[in-house]
C-alpha cells in the first residue's frame, strides 16, 4: 500500500519493488565479501616477514641462548597479529556499516576458523618436516593463504546468496 495516498501498488509495481528488494540484497551480500586487491598479498606478505623471522630465531638461539630465541618469535608473532589487525580494520573501514550483516551461522563460523586452522597447521608442519627450515614451511604458508583466499571467499559469497534465495545472476 502506498503510503501517501493508501492505493494498494500495481501488480507491475510490486513485481519492481520485490526485484529492487532483491537487488539490494545480493548488492548486500555481496559488499560484504569485496575486499581489496591488496587484502591477501598483504597477509602473505606479513606471514612471509614474520617467517622470516622465525627463521632467524634458530640462529639467534644458538648464538645468543634460548631467551633470546623465545623473544625472537613472540616477536614475530606480535608482529603478524598487528599487521594483520591493521589490514583487517581497513578492509572493514571500508565497508560500510549496512555491508557488515554475518551471513554465516555461528556453526558454519567456528568450522571455517577451525577448517582454517587445521589447513594452517597442516601445510606449516608437512612443509617443517619436508624441508626443515621454517622460513619454507611459513613461504609455503603464505602462497596457499594468496592463492586459496579469493576461491574460499568465493565460496562463502555462493553459500550467502544461495540462503537468501539468490543465485547471484543480474536481476
């Protein structure tokens, strides 16, 4: 029903407004999920430094004694974790608010932490084992975070779109 005059819309009418309403929720949806060129590459490239880092703590252990050793890698990952929230508040200063809606459960958030954490922990130690250096196991890290992250943002965004009833196509 029109507000202003209290006329009941047209069957044309209402068919526009039910596709607008569609329209804005994939446009919804789907501002969610755009995170910016440079959001996986900088991830990477932190996970790569801080690796690198890692890496040195070895050496620096033999040389300098185990404290220093063990401050060397609270070093490196105090300095992934603030680059890393850093990169994460402006990726979401960018959006705005009304783009920021969850379109997970909290079910399906736990297992893609626990999916991420697992494939984490499973290529850093196949690759510590393979070739005994962390700097290769955390490089080898890095390259599936860059490659794989748009794929599984991708996915994601299907899974949203499908459970507003959306299969992403154009109106």
């Amino acid at each position: 029903m029109d507000e202003n005059t209290g006329e009941m819309p047209t069957p044309e009418q209402a068919i526009a407004a039910l596709d607008d309403s569609r329209r804005r929720e994939r446009a919804a949806v789907n501002a969610a999920f755009d995170t910016p060129w440079w959001y996986f590459a900088s991830l990477s490239g932190a996970l790569i430094t801080c690796g690198g880092l890692i890496a040195l703590s070895e050496p620096i252990g033999e040389s300098y004694g185990f404290p220093l050793e063990v401050s060397t890698v609270f070093a490196a990952i105090i300095a992934f974790a603030a680059i890393f929230g850093i990169v994460v508040r402006k990726v979401t200063q960018r959006q705005t608010a009304a783009a920021r809606p969850t379109y997970a459960t909290k079910r399906e958030g736990w297992a893609y932490v626990g999916g991420a954490i697992f494939v984490a922990l499973s290529v850093y130690l196949g690759a510590k084992i393979a070739f005994d250096s962390n700097f290769v196991a955390m490089s080898l890290l890095a390259v599936v975070i860059a490659v794989g992250g748009v794929p599984f943002q991708a996915m994601v965004r299907r899974r949203a779109l499908r459970r507003l009833g959306s299969d992403g196509a154009p109106a």
